[in-house]
C-alpha cells in the first residue's frame, strides 16, 4: 500500500473517476496538501459531510454534528476553548504517577500469564481507564466503555462487531445521558464532565444532556481507541525492528522521539474527510463544491518531500512534522494525553527483559482504523 502510495504522490491528488455515480472524490496523498486542507475549513468542511468516506444517513449527519470532529470554525472553536486548557500539558502531566502506576499494574499481570493478548489485555485499559479519570466515571465502568469505542471505531470487521446487537454509538450516547443527569444533582467536582455541564455556549445556554453524549462519545471513543491503537501498533513496530528496540534499551532518552515515529510510520486514523465547501483548487486540481476530499495520513507521513528514507522506522528521526494529530482548528484535543501515555508506557515495558511474540498479529479490517485487532505476546523480567 505505502509503495503504491508513493508513486501516486508524484502526481496530483487522485480522482477516482470510477465513483461517477456521486460526486467527485479526491484522495489528498500529499503532506502540503494534506496541510493545507486541515488549515482552511472554509474550503474544505467537516461539517457539510461528515469525516468518513461513506456518506451518513442524515440523521446520523445531524447527530455527528454535536461532536468538536465534525463541527467548523466558529462553532467548533467556541465548544473548544473551554476544554483546552484541561488537556493541556500541565494538567495532563499531574496524571504521570497515576499513569505509571497503572502501566506497571498492567505489564506485570501480563508477565504472570504465559501468554498475553497484547491489544487487549495490556495496552487496551490503559486508555479507557486514563480517560475516565479525566471525566470522573467511575473505574468500574472502564470495561464497558473500552467495549463500545472498539466497535464504534473498527465495526466494519466482524470478529470485533460480531456478538454486539444493537448501536454501541447509541447505546454510549444513552450511558452518557444517564452520567449527565446524574451528576447535574451532585456537588461538583474537578473533571471535564464538571466542566462540559457548566460551560456555556453560544448563545449562552448550558449544554443539553443530547449534546453531553455526543461530546461523551467523541472525547471517550477517541482517547480510547486510538491511544491504544498508537501503543500497540508502535510496539509491533519495535518488535519487527529489533534493532530500534535495542537503541531505546541503551538510550532510553530517545523514547520522545520514537513516540513521534510510531505516530508517523503507523498513525491510528487511515484518514479523515473532508467536503468541498465552494469551487476551489487543490495543487493543480480543480475541486467542486460538494465533491469529497480525504486526507490520507498514512500517505502523507511518508510524503518523500518531507521526510528522508521515509519507509524505513526510525527512533531517532527529528525533526519529524508528521500529521497524525491533524494540524489546524482540528489538532487533535487529546494529543499531550496520547503522547504521555504512549512514553510511560514504552519506559515501563523496556524494564522487561523478554517481550516477544507468540503468534502472528492480526489487524483490524477497517478503511478508518489502522490497528490490530490480535497481538499474542510473552513478557520477562
């Protein structure tokens, strides 16, 4: 794919001209590009079509439209403002020793068992669980909510949705209203549920519990899956380049730099749409209004133009402007907490003196979702 990838690059964007029965769509391959599309949402909209490629019903459209992901400026930077300052490095940073503690819970039952499920049994509660100290859910609940982002975000594979009946989206959204309610009768507390229900928006009204659960499903469904997904697909990484993983052993000092090439060379997210909002060009591409627009992560952050030997997986590439987070009023919310979790956990795993696969990993089946569904694992002190 990444090949295939590369030779497109040396052209414009592509246009599929086989989806002639819908509108236009453009595959944006390019970092200058992928750059410039996230820098001008009064181009290039989140809000007219929704971030998937498949087309929403509009109901759902409607309903996505509650989310900081599918909203524009000025609405989107209105929603965001008040939480920023709340996933901030400095707040952020307060949670290492809680993080740490946790990752060393997590490795350590993992290293007792003969095998471990890597994906799930060890880098998957770390996410869920950080997440929902942040919002103040009750740890008990962890599990469940962990359940409802992974088929949310990789429910085109049907190993992951198979055994769920019904809307995990919904049945999340529901949860998320009941928190709300809740918590509207308790004396308040210092976390972002507190925060998104004493926030005013706009025309000055408080949020609605509607409007609570679709930013509940975005911020937990986001800090869940993809965190993992950058944990877990960047320890594979490590493992397939022994080499790399013996550089981090001897400079540990290197593992803020290999959190940066995990996020590159295997982001979470394929990509994120985008609609034309007016006539407009793209390099030498004439786009139309309405006409799809996808910027391709995994495509521009191998972008040769950019970044040198990009195929190959390097700890020490610096500097490294890759695009997994997004760049623009969209720069992902969570990114400080990704990269915090990502780095404790990575200090916490090189303590082990054997972390080796006991089978071959299996990745997720999804068009959206760049991850592993599988990853058996040995860990030794």
């Amino acid at each position: 794919m990444h090949q295939g990838f590369a030779e497109l690059r040396r052209s414009d964007p592509v246009h599929w001209q086989e989806m002639s029965d819908e509108p236009g769509f453009w595959a944006v391959l390019r970092h200058a590009d992928a750059v410039h599309v996230s820098r001008h949402p009064e181009l290039f909209s989140s809000w007219f079509g929704g971030v998937t490629l498949e087309d929403p019903e509009p109901a759902s459209l409607e309903d996505s439209r509650r989310t900081l992901l599918v909203m524009d400026p000025p609405q989107h930077t209105a929603y965001r403002q008040p939480l920023a300052p709340h996933f901030g490095p400095g707040v952020v940073g307060a949670m290492e020793c809680q993080i740490r503690a946790r990752c060393r819970e997590l490795l350590d039952a993992a290293s007792d068992r003969h095998d471990s499920d890597f994906c799930h049994d060890i880098a998957g509660p770390l996410p869920s669980e950080t997440i929902a100290a942040m919002m103040g859910l009750p740890r008990e609940d962890t599990a469940l909510i962990r359940r409802w982002s992974e088929v949310m975000l990789a429910g085109q594979d049907q190993e992951i949705a198979s055994g769920y009946a019904g809307s995990a989206s919904l049945d999340m959204m529901t949860y998320a209203m009941g928190w709300a309610a809740e918590r509207r009768v308790q004396s308040r507390r210092d976390d972002i549920t507190s925060l998104l229900l004493e926030a005013t928006f706009e025309d000055g009204r408080s949020m609605s519990d509607l409007e609570f659960g679709s930013f509940f499903v975005q911020l937990v469904a986001a800090g869940n899956d993809t965190t993992r997904t950058l944990i877990s697909s960047g320890t594979a990484e490590l493992l397939l380049h022994p080499g790399q993983l013996d550089s981090l052993r001897r400079e540990p000092q290197l593992i803020g730099t290999a959190v940066e090439e995990m996020l590159r060379f295997c982001p979470p997210m394929h990509y994120l749409r985008r609609t034309a909002a007016v006539d407009t060009d793209l390099g030498a591409t004439r786009v139309r209004a309405g006409e799809k627009v996808a910027i391709f992560y995994t495509s521009a952050n191998r972008d040769e133009e950019v970044f040198t030997d990009p195929q190959s997986f390097d700890v020490r590439r610096s500097p490294n402007p890759h695009l997994s987070f997004g760049i623009g009023p969209h720069f992902c919310l969570g990114a400080h907490v990704a990269r915090l979790q990502a780095r404790v956990f990575l200090e916490e795993l090189l303590s082990f003196r054997t972390i080796e696969p006991t089978g071959p990993p299996s990745r997720v089946r999804s068009n959206l979702t760049n991850g592993y569904r599988r990853m058996p694992i040995r860990l030794s002190r």
